[in-house]
C-alpha cells in the first residue's frame, strides 16, 4: 500500500474496529479517450470534507458508524493494479468488513469482484463494456462487464443506464444472454421496477460516474448524454442496500471535472456506508 497524508473524511476508526474499509486505485492505464482517473481518489477523499456527518432521511450520523480509510494501492502497471486490488480487497472480506474501493477506472472492478462468492453484480454505467479486447487488452475499463461475467456467470450480471455501446459487443452480449436495461427503458420503468426481480442474495454494486448525465457529473472519462440522475442512483443504492456485500465507484476524471463529479461521488460513498449500515447495523 501507497501511505498518503489524506484520508476519507471521518473514517476514523482503526481497521481492526471498522466495519466499513475504503480503498483507493489510483490508475487509468487503459482509459481510452480522458485520462485522470489517477487523480481521482485525492479528488474525491477532499470533497468528502464538504459533506455533513449526519444523513437526515437516514437518521444515521457518520461519526456513529467505524469505517477506515486504507490507502491507495500501488499502480505501477496494469497487472501490478489487478493484483494489488485483489489481495487488498481479499484481506478487507476475510477480516469480515464490507470493501469500498475508490477508482480509477473501471478495470478496477473485475479483480476486485473475482474475491467474492456466490455474489451478482450491478453496474450502473453508460457504456456496455462488453469488448472482448480493447487496443490488444483483454483487461481495459472497456472490457471491464465481460470480465465480471466470466468471473461470476453471465447470468448474475446486470448493467443499468447504457446508452453507449459497439455493434459488436451489442450481438455478442445478446447471443451470451446479457442482461442490461438502456437508459431511456429504465426512465420508463424507474429504479424501484427494474430491480424488483433481482434475486441474487449478495450484491456487488459498482458505479461507473458517466452512468449520469454530463450536467451533473462533467468530470468522466467518456461523457455520454441523456444520463440518469443522482437521485436515480441513491434509490438504487438504497434498494439494494441490504443485500449489498461490496462497493465501487470508477471513472471520475477531475482534470476535467468542475468539482461536482467528485463531490457526488464522495456523497455517494456515504450514502452506501450509511444505508448498509443501517439495514445491517453490525455487519458479520
């Protein structure tokens, strides 16, 4: 682990006591159009500062609940980034705590996921992420969904809010069974409908920033339009909250960023922390 002077605003607690343990990534290695990914666990670890403790429609205060803020993993090269996160996030699950692991791009999620068990994985994102291979990389941000679903099945992958996607990757998700909803779909379902039939009993919910409209999140990679809301992604976040096992949140780009896309998705993190919390209270 990389040490580093700032940490997550109250995270407090020492590993030992914390329930809740954040880790930064701190690598776009394969980010394909805006780099600066890199950049974003500083950013986002300095706009939680900004954020209250107490999270009124929760009732639930921050300095009431024992989270730990790790620290950055090493990112040297790509493969050095995998198997950082893996062993990071693989000690976090078997102390027994609940992994929030701050990126950095969506590569970030595959090694991160491939530690858990019998777990089905939510992504809300903009893009499908479906390549096989992106630039000659099976394990670019642009592959990061196929990747997932050869870890877990197929069959316990589901991506929320795409309006972005190659022809390619469309026909063989179809052909493979991917499950995914498109953003306008789900603006006529809403959150509470497009997830009333998931099943799975432990969920890893992973958030990629461009699944928002560029009005509220600018700073990302790969901006796309006709986005969904924050809003949309609080409900989803307290829907799942009960059944969510782990955590994280990809692709904030701050040199692009007005300071907004870092500060929601600082808001964001506290708001898993605070409902997971809740629906648990003391998680095993």
């Amino acid at each position: 682990m990389e040490s580093k002077d700032l940490f997550f605003a109250d995270a407090d607690s020492s590993f030992d006591k914390a329930q809740f343990v954040i880790l930064g990534v701190p690598f776009d290695g394969t980010c394909s159009f805006r780099k600066g990914a890199r950049f974003a666990p500083k950013s986002i670890r300095e706009e939680s500062y900004n954020l209250e403790t107490y999270l009124f429609d929760h009732d639930i205060d921050l300095e009431d609940v024992p989270f730990h803020d790790l620290g950055d993993v090493k990112c040297e090269s790509l493969e050095n980034m995998m198997g950082g996160v893996g062993r990071s996030v693989g000690d976090i699950l078997e102390k027994g705590k609940f992994p929030i692991i701050i990126g950095g791009e969506h590569s970030l999620t595959p090694p991160s996921v491939r530690k858990f068990e019998n777990v089905g994985v939510i992504i809300l994102d903009a893009h499908l992420d479906f390549r096989d291979e992106y630039l000659e990389e099976r394990n670019s941000h642009a592959c990061a969904t196929r990747r997932v679903s050869e870890l877990v099945g197929i069959e316990n992958v589901l991506t929320i809010g795409v309006r972005s996607m190659e022809k390619k990757e469309k026909e063989e998700g179809d052909k493979l069974g991917l499950k995914y909803i498109d953003a306008s779909k789900l603006k006529k379902l809403g959150i509470k409908k497009a997830l009333e039939n998931i099943e799975w009993k432990s969920i890893y919910l992973s958030i990629d920033m461009d699944f928002f409209d560029p009005s509220y999140a600018p700073g990302v990679g790969n901006p796309e339009y006709f986005g969904l809301s924050p809003l949309d992604a609080k409900e989803c976040i307290d829907i799942l909250a009960p059944r969510l096992v782990g955590f994280d949140i990809t692709e904030v780009s701050p040199p692009f960023d007005n300071g907004n896309t870092s500060s929601l998705a600082a808001r964001l993190i506290r708001e898993v922390i605070a409902v997971v919390w809740k629906a648990h209270k003391k998680l095993k």
